[in-house]
C-alpha cells in the first residue's frame, strides 16, 4: 500500500510524529528520492512520488531524500 504521506510513530514511546510529506504539486517524477532511499521507502506511482507505507518503519530519517529532490517537494519532520 502506498500512501502520498507517511506517517510513523517513533519508537520507545516518544510522542513526536516522524512524516514524510510529498508535495505532488511539486513532485515532478524524477526519482531521486526514490533512488536515494536506502529502504525503499519511496516509491513512484503514476508519475509521482510515494512512500511505501508498510516500510516506512525503516525509515531511519537520514534525509537523504529531502536532499536529493531538486523540487524541495519531499520534506522529512
Ligand atoms: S529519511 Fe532517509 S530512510 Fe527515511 S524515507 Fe527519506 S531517505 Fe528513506
Ligand atoms: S526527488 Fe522530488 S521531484 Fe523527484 S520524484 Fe522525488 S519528490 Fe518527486
């Protein structure tokens, strides 16, 4: 399942919220998020970037995939 943000509880109880938000207004379906992911988080469907909702547990928040869009369309909080 692939939703256009993701949302994940972090670990050990924290009350923060770590999203991964993909403005697909912005998104022009290069794939450098998606190549950029070490965990496949990130995806392409129909020309727009995803995340992969049932890997988003990975998801370490190195940021690598905010850094890699040249659009300024993903953004990790
Ligand atoms: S922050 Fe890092 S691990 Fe998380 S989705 Fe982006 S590239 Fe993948
Ligand atoms: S890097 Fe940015 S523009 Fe490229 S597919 Fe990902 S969100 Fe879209």
């Amino acid at each position: 399942m692939k939703l256009k943000n993701g949302l994940k509880v972090k670990p050990e109880g924290s009350p923060f919220m770590t999203k991964i938000i993909i403005d697909s207004s912005l998104c022009v379906g290069c794939g450098g998020c998606n190549t950029s992911c070490p965990f496949g988080i990130l995806d392409l469907d129909d020309g727009h970037a995803m995340v992969v909702e049932d890997l988003l547990d990975d998801c370490t928040e190195c940021g690598l995939c905010e850094e890699e869009c040249p659009e300024k369309a993903v953004k990790v909080e």
